[in-house]
C-alpha cells in the first residue's frame, strides 16, 4: 500500500512495529503522521525519511482476491486438528504427549 491511502484510524507498520494512526498532517513535501505504539505515549513519525506501511485487515485484503500462499492454510489447519485431536482423552491426549504444536518459518 502507498502512503497516500493513509488515513486515522489505519493500522501502519513503522520499522517492524504496529500502531494506530491518530493523526494526519502535511508538512511541506513531507507527511507527518502521529501514530500510537500500544504501551507508550502517541509519537510523530515523517515521511519522507520514515517508511510506513498500512496493513490491510484480513476482509479487505478477501475483497480485492489478496490471499496467502494454499501451503500456509493447510499447514495451520493441521496444527489446529492436531492440538483438538483427543483433547479430553487422558491416554490418546496430545497435551499429555508434552508435543510442541508451533508454526515455524510462516
């Protein structure tokens, strides 16, 4: 995503952290946005030198056909059936298997 679609409200990324745009506002040829960090105070952030990047939601990102690779579904539907598989049988049970289900690498 540009830049310019950019709005408060939209959730950005900043060099590898999220936040919430709270405010908008040219300044000369740059852009200062005033985003806030969860657990610290609204901060300035400018563009130019800063890169932001807006972060679609998961129904945005459906509406214009923009989905992940088949791979990384399957992968996440296995996990999932794995870790309810025999849940609340104490001999079969994963959880009692001391098995680690983690997705690594997505």
């Amino acid at each position: 995503m540009t830049q310019d679609n950019i709005q408060p409200g939209d959730r950005v990324r900043v060099g590898g952290r999220v936040g919430d745009v709270i405010r908008v506002e040219e300044i000369g040829a740059a852009v200062q946005y005033t985003i806030f960090f969860e657990g610290e105070r609204p901060r300035p952030i400018l563009v130019p030198p800063n890169v932001i990047e807006k972060i679609s939601d998961p129904l945005a990102q459906a509406r214009v056909g923009q989905f992940d690779a088949a791979w990384k579904f399957d992968l996440l539907s296995q996990a999932t059936r794995l870790s309810l598989a025999y849940e609340h049988h104490h001999l079969l049970s994963l959880s009692n298997s001391r098995t680690d289900l983690q997705l690594v690498g997505c």
